[in-house]
C-alpha cells in the first residue's frame, strides 16, 4: 500500500523490518557468510536511520573477497547499535559516521 500511494520512506521503512525480521528467524545456523550479516546490518541501519532521524551515516568498506567469509550471526549488528546509542542518540553534535571496513589478511605465526 505504502508503495501504491507513493510513500516511499514507508515503503522502505516496512521492507527493511521485514528482512530483519526473517534474519532474526533461527535456522540453526549459527555461521553465516558476511553478505548475509551485511544485508542484516543494512536493513537495522535503515529501520535506526528513520528513528534517529538521519543522524548518522554508515560506510561500507568490504574486500568483495572476504563476502564469502562465514561469521557468527549478528555479530556485526550488536556493535552497529552500541555505537549509534552511544555517540549519536542526544547529542547536538554534527552528524555522526560509522565506518565498517574489512580485508583479507596472510598471517604468520612465528
């Protein structure tokens, strides 16, 4: 309905609850790929970018070769809110920015 009367925010508001809602669903897979955790985080980020009214932004920095990479389920998402409650949310200040970055790294042991 939000789509037929053009109220896109809302649109997009109800398609990000939903997503994370299905992500939420437990399907006893505890390791997910990261594409899997990113489209989660990206559907919170959307439904907090409405709350806090676009107080922050979210900045994706992602080696296309570690997406594949399996990680626990929502781990990213926990670290996401903590840093949106805890340095954006009642503050003047200018507008808060989040930067999510990850690559792959050969490590030795010696």
């Amino acid at each position: 309905m939000a789509e037929l009367q053009q109220a896109n925010n809302i649109a997009h508001l109800s398609k990000s609850l939903v997503s994370l809602l299905h992500a939420t669903m437990y399907k006893g897979q505890d390791l997910i790929p990261l594409s899997e955790e990113v489209a989660h985080v990206k559907s919170y980020v959307s439904i907090q970018k409405v709350a806090y009214i676009d107080s922050f932004d979210v900045h994706w920095a992602l080696d296309p070769a570690i997406l594949s990479c399996r990680i626990l389920r929502f781990i990213l998402q926990p670290i996401v809110e903590n840093s949106i409650l805890h340095n954006f949310v009642g503050t003047n200040s200018e507008k808060g920015q989040i930067k999510i970055s990850g690559e792959k790294r050969e490590i030795s042991f010696v």
